[in-house]
C-alpha cells in the first residue's frame, strides 16, 4: 500500500472515532435525537488497542451514520455498546457477560480472534444472543454447529482450493506452512493438507509460531527451516505476527531468488496495515484473497473517505480500505436493516429473567438471561440478502461466500493483480474473459496468470526446492578446455573483463536437465586449465579432481567407461558413442577423363574396331560386284564409303543402299550385334557416372598393426589406452590429434609425408569430421561400443549430488504434461 493510503486510514480514524468517543460513544454520535426512535441494543467487541480494531471501529461508526442518513424514517436505531477485549480471551467472554447481563444487548459484532470468539459463542447460545463476527474466519468455528454464531466474512477454508490451485499451476512438490499456533492458524492446516494430499503435494514439516514468541525464538524456527530441502512456504497468520515473521526473514536473507513465499487472506487483505517496513520486507511475495467487485457505491464510498482525510478531490483509489472493514461496514448495514424489519413492538426490546433483579452488579456466568429480539435478529440476518460494499452479502450455512478469489504480487508498495482464481473456472487472468466465451473448463495452468516477480527481483520461476548439502557453497562444476570439436563445449572468454561465458550441446544439456529439475541448484562452472589458459591435462586427469575433492562433478563430452568407475560414478548416458576408424578414400574414377572406356574390356574393344573393319571390307566386295551406284567411285573411294557405312551403322545414320542379299544378311546379323552392344555400353557407363564407388584405402585395422603405420587419436581422450591395451598398436605409432582440421591434414599428408593412415575416435567425432570432409574421407571397420557420453560425480558421499543430473528419469518433477513436453 502508499503511504497516502496508511496516512488516510488514520486521518479517518482520527476525524471519526476521537469525535465520538469524545462525544459520549459510538451510539450517541450515529443515533442523534432518539426521542422517537426504538433504541435495538447492540454489543460491539473489538481491541481498540489494535490498529485493525481502531479502523474497524471508525468504519462501523461511519456505516452507522451512513445508514441512517439513507433511511431517516426507520422507526429503529442501534444503539452500539463497546467494549475492549483486548487481546484476552477471558476479558471477551467476561465482556460479552457484561453485555448481556447489564447492557442487555441482543446482538454482539465481534470478537476479532477467533480464540475468542469460541467462549463468545457459548455465551451467546445460552442468552440467544446472535454473535456477528467479520473477522473470526477461522475452519474450527462453524456457523452450522453453533447456531447463535453468523460469520459475516469468509471461512478461511474458502482459499484453500484457490492456493491448492496456485501451487498445482507452478508444479511444486512440497510446501512448508509457517503458522500462527492459535485457534486461527491451527484451524486451516488440516484442510490445507488435504488440499495439498489431492494435488500430489507433501508437507514435509509444519512450523508453528505463537504470538508472544520473541524475535530470537521467530528466528530459531526459521532457521530450523532454511536446514530443510523445501523452499516453497505458506504463511497463515494475523498482521501482527506476520509483519513481525517477514521482516526477520527478510534480514535473514530467506527471501531470495530460490524461494517461494505466500500469504492467505490474513495477510493479503490486511497489507497495508502491516506498516511500511513490513511491506519492503514482502517483495515478491504471492497472496490469496477475496475478489471484491469495484461497484459504483464502492468506489463513490471510497471517493468520499480521501474527500474527508485529504480535503482534495475524489480519486479512485482502492487502498483506503481493506476487505475487514468493507465487511464490518456491511455487518452494520445488514444487522440495521434487520433491526427495523423484525422489530413489532417495546416488549421485545427485553430480557427474560429467571432472576428478579433485571440486572447485576456482580457478573453471573449461569444467569445471562434470554433475549426476546436475539432469534429474531439471528433469523433475519441469515434470510438477508443484498449489496453491500463488498459484493453480494448473502448468508450460505450461516456465513458469507466469496465470488471468487485475487492471486497478487506484492512490488513495491503496492500489490499487483497477477490472476484470478473462481470454482468454476480455475486460474485466469481476468474474471470477464472466461464469462464472455464461455468456456466450460477447470483451469490450472501457470499460463493463465500474468508473469510474476519473485523474490530477490527475478522473473524466473523458483524451483522451490535446494540441494540440503549446497546451502552455504555452490557446487563446483569442471569443464574441459578445448581447441578441437567445440561443438560439445566451448569457453568464450570476455576480452575486456575476462569473464567466461559457455555454450555447446554439452552445455546445452546440463542446463536442460538443471531446468527440468524441481529444484534449485547453485553452482558455479570451472574450467580445467593452466595459466595459459589451456588445458591442464587429459580426461582422466580432470576426473581425477574429483577424487581430490577438488571439484564436485564434470561437465562435458565425458566418455563412460568402465576403468573411469573405480574413482567416480557416472549419470545416464545423454549421448549414444563408440570408437571406430575413419581413412581416406581412394581417387575416385569419375574423375578420369578415359571413364568412358571403362565400360568395356580392351580385348572387347580391339574385337568391336577388327569387326567394323571385317563388315566395311564385307561391303566392299559384295556390293562391288553388283555395281551399287553408292558404293561407286574408284576403289580408294569405295573403300571408304564401305568403311563409312559400316561406322555409321553404330548409330543408324547409315544412308547408302544395299542391293545384295547377301550383305543385307550380314548386316541384319552385324546391327543386332551392335544393338546389344550400345546398350550393354551404356547402362555399364551410366553405373559408373551416378553411383558413388568410394573405396577406403584401409578396412582392416590389423593390416594397419602389421605394417607398423602411423594412426591417429583424439588427444585427452581414452581411446589411446584403447589402441595400446585392446588392439595392439606400438605407443610409438600413435599420433595425438586435437581438431577437425588436424584430422584433415594428418589423413591428406598420408604414411609417406609425416601423416597417419587412418584416426581411431569417437563416432560422435568422426560425425562432425565427416560433416566437414564427406567426400574425402569414411568410416570403416568394426565399432568398439562404449556406454556414451555422460555427466560425473564422485561414487561415494556425493550420491545425491550425481542422481539430480538425471533429471526426469531419476527425479520424479511431478510437473503437468504441458509444462514437462514445453521443457
């Protein structure tokens, strides 16, 4: 809230209630002249030691005179008797005696506190005096079980749907509540715990603070809390208590970036009394409180009060008043308008006495009396119906039902609607939207709220839910440096300030799996490296840190194997590797300008040229003798037409004539001959040119173990140990390789000039080479199947530690299937 708005509370309070307390009371300055009105006594309990008392009390005098002025001609009038309970149970009930027996009321509003209001209520069963109560909201007072007792406010059970709602929507899995140890606070745990039961939420602990603890005892539970895993808290409690309870927490730094605090309608309709130093404390706290509509009588009513504290015009502002006085406000109007309906006549303004003294000196618990107008008050007041500045006033079981609820965001000093919560329709952002479409669904899902601002200022969702063993340090996370493949991951070192900044599919994935988590895990990344800032040595060596207890897990393109086990523990794979060979191809014959005659054998070939020569000579003879006119000419001429034709035959663009049967015989056999030849030809040659015919210089890795050759690795990783212990290669021949490029040159380079016949690596590896060099290079012979890639903790202690990077297969995040496929 603004301070304009704490400042107007009081101004009100100050211009009110000290002119009629000075004045004679509450009855004389709301009655005026009551010479010819029926006076309806009326008790009225509040603490006005307390600052929620004191504003009650202006509100309902202000009700008062607002009521009357609207009905001059009403034949009653209440005529209000105060008395302070204070914060004492036995003063309440000796209050309410008091009232009874000597006052002779026929209705009390009040107590506040719901400890109270139980003895109350007994006295008010026995005198029949209806007990009206706007702020007793606790679950253990129940207007069906006791039937003088009317509850015109909501029933704190009224929210636990809504919160159960609130919590269902961000998927947390358990929730600590923080309570006041009174009828108040203890009265909605029960229901509380099952609405979290219904919802798969546990309650791992209850933590219960009375209201005279001091601060040291205050900060001794929260400190007991801050031990446990859970940081999702509930908080139920009064003004009081809970303005005491945030400000410690906030200064034992507990509302920060990992945790979750929110605060039913004890605290979230009563924010502005908390006082300003409570409310800085609250930043980025979540509420559930009562929806009341902004009706043009509410908001003229609340023009009207900043008129009277600020003499300045109307605004329209909703801070000047909180939902307990709007309801104490209401309480008034209805109990007057009950007043003139049920009143008939003098005689039933009395008590019934068994005694004959009509009234007592000393208070009598046994001997209250009865009130004639008391049942008839409780009748009415249950069979009414109207609006009131707070919405519909209309009694269901005795008590007032909410319309629905607000879900808000306490920024500043001010609390921002972030939702709406109804029982037909579930969460939403705005309460119009879902009537006008009409939509006919239950809604719990956290895209229905606007964004929320949580504490310690970040908009990210808290995971609401740490590591026990990582509250004071963060964990420790070694990352390799790398030169080669940064694919999997990369350091990007800020030239100007030096800071480093990561990314890569390793990286990726471990902020996936930390994402997913329903919990919060600080760590912090370390990069294995020397002052040169390069690597400080092989894989091995960097799991090794864990062992020395110099780091807590590793984060990177990390191979599972089985040697690796004996000093660290392994997560599940989240990448699928094994070890295989990758050599360069032989020049490929598409390449070669002569491809064309490869089709056919050289003995073929010579065959088909000796055969156009035999069939052109064939011609010759035996289309001379007939002196064929295209085969005319002198015999050199004839002797190439001849050779031409049987050419030209190839192709069918022969144009010379045959007259002897004899050649066209041997022509029919000769151009069925070519004929399967073409075709033979071509479908061979047509093989050639669109199918890929890559022939790997090596396929067989002992051949490469027998001669001797050079072979390459990738430098830090296992496969080294690989090469030497399981296939057999001389140490000597083994060439370390860091990068894509490095491959590249050492396989281009070859036995002959200082490179290495082929590189054993990893598949995941050998796939990015390849993507890089398809053509030049492939992947041959048989995979050593190793169990992936994966993340590394050490494998004793640190359990906990290694099983949260599984993310989903070995924690259980409960989240919704929407949520869980989004992430």
């Amino acid at each position: 809230m603004t301070a304009m708005s704490r400042s107007s509370t009081l101004a009100i309070f100050s211009c009110i209630v000290v002119l009629v307390f000075n004045s004679g009371g509450p009855a004389m300055a709301a009655e005026g002249d009551l010479s010819r009105k029926e006076r309806v006594k009326v008790g009225l309990l509040v603490d006005s030691n307390a600052t929620m008392g004191r504003i009650a009390s202006s509100y309902i005098n202000t009700a008062l005179s607002d009521f009357y002025e609207a009905h001059p001609s009403y034949r009653t009038r209440l005529s209000l008797h105060f008395r302070n309970p204070q914060n004492d149970v036995v003063l309440a009930a000796s209050a309410a005696l008091d009232l009874m027996q000597n006052e002779e009321v026929h209705a009390i509003i009040g107590p506040e506190w719901s400890s109270q209001a139980k003895f109350v209520i007994d006295l008010g069963i026995k005198a029949q005096v209806p007990i009206i109560s706007f702020s007793a909201t606790s679950p253990s007072l129940s207007p069906t079980q006791s039937r003088y007792f009317v509850r015109t406010a909501y029933d704190d059970c009224s929210q636990v749907e809504a919160i159960a709602a609130l919590i269902q929507a961000f998927g947390w899995r358990e929730i600590v509540p923080i309570y006041e140890d009174t009828d108040y606070g203890n009265g909605l745990i029960p229901y509380l715990t099952d609405a979290f039961q219904n919802i798969d939420t546990r309650v791992p602990y209850r933590s219960a603070i009375h209201p005279t603890a001091q601060d040291i005892d205050i900060l001794k539970e929260l400190n007991k809390v801050m031990t446990m895993s859970t940081r999702v808290f509930l908080v139920h409690m009064t003004a009081t208590l809970g303005s005491r309870l945030f400000v410690l927490a906030n200064e034992a730094g507990m509302l920060n970036e990992e945790s979750v605090w929110i605060v039913t309608d004890g605290l979230s309709s009563l924010l502005d009394p908390v006082g300003s130093t409570a409310m800085s404390s609250m930043q980025g706290v979540v509420g559930v409180r009562p929806y009341v509509p902004m009706s043009k009588r509410l908001k003229k009513f609340m023009e009207k009060q900043l008129n009277i504290s600020h003499g300045i015009s109307p605004t329209s502002g909703s801070e000047t008043v909180n939902l307990f006085t709007l309801w104490a406000y209401d309480t008034i109007w209805a109990l007057a308008m009950v007043a003139e309906k049920q009143w008939t006549s003098s005689d039933q303004l009395r008590y019934v006495r068994p005694s004959k003294n009509r009234k007592m000196a000393a208070l009598n618990f046994s001997d209250t009396g009865i009130s004639e107008m008391g049942p008839k008050l409780l009748q009415g007041i249950i069979n009414l119906s109207f609006y009131g500045l707070s919405g519909l006033f209309e009694m269901v079981h005795g008590q007032l039902q909410p319309s629905g609820f607000e879900i808000i965001n306490v920024l500043g000093n001010e609390e921002k609607i972030i939702g709406y919560w109804t029982p037909k329709h579930g969460l939403s952002k705005t309460l119009s939207n879902r009537t006008e479409e009409n939509r006919e669904y239950y809604s719990t899902s956290v895209d229905d709220l606007e964004p929320v601002l949580w504490p310690g200022k970040t908009p990210k969702e808290p995971k609401g839910w740490v590591m026990p063993t990582l509250k004071d340090t963060k964990m420790k996370i070694a990352v390799p440096v790398k030169t080669g493949f940064s694919e999997f991951f990369k350091i990007h070192w800020d030239q100007r300030t030096g800071v480093p900044s990561y990314s890569g599919f390793s990286y990726d994935m471990f902020i996936a799996v930390v994402d997913a988590l329903p919990f919060y895990i600080p760590y912090e990344f370390v990069p294995f490296m020397n002052a040169s800032r390069q690597s400080a040595g092989t894989y091995d060596e960097m799991l090794y840190q864990i062992k020395l207890q110099k780091v807590d897990i590793v984060v990177g393109d990390i191979t599972v194997v089985a040697n690796r086990s004996n000093y660290v523990d392994f997560t599940l794979p989240y990448s699928e590797s094994g070890v295989s060979m990758v050599v360069a191809i032989k020049d490929d014959e598409r390449r070669n300008m002569w491809i064309f005659l490869r089709p056919l054998s050289w003995d073929l070939w010579l065959t088909i040229g000796l055969s156009f020569v035999l069939t052109g000579l064939i011609v010759y003879f035996l289309e001379g003798r007939h002196q064929n006119e295209d085969f005319g000419g002198s015999r050199s001429e004839q002797l190439s037409t001849s050779l031409w034709f049987s050419f030209s035959t190839l192709v069918f663009a022969h144009r010379e004539k045959v007259v002897n049967n004899r050649t066209r015989l041997v022509l029919a056999v000769w151009i069925f001959l070519l004929l399967i030849i073409t075709q033979s030809y071509t479908a061979s040659l047509a093989s050639l040119l669109t199918v890929e015919r890559l022939q790997p210089q090596y396929v067989d890795v002992q051949e490469l173990v027998r001669k001797h050759h050079h072979v390459g690795y990738q430098k830090g990783s296992y496969v080294r140990e690989l090469l030497v212990r399981d296939l057999g290669f001389y140490e000597s021949r083994l060439v370390p390789l860091n990068s894509a490029e490095e491959y590249h040159e050492a396989l281009s380079n070859g036995i002959g000039n200082g490179g290495v016949a082929a590189i054993f690596a990893e598949t995941p590896y050998i796939k990015l080479f390849l993507g890089k060099y398809c053509n030049e290079y492939m992947m041959v012979g048989p995979t050593y199947k190793n169990d992936g890639f994966g993340f590394v903790g050490i494998s004793t202690g640190v359990t906990p530690r290694l099983i949260l990077l599984e993310g989903d297969l070995e924690c259980d995040s409960r989240q919704n299937q929407d949520e869980r496929d989004r992430k």
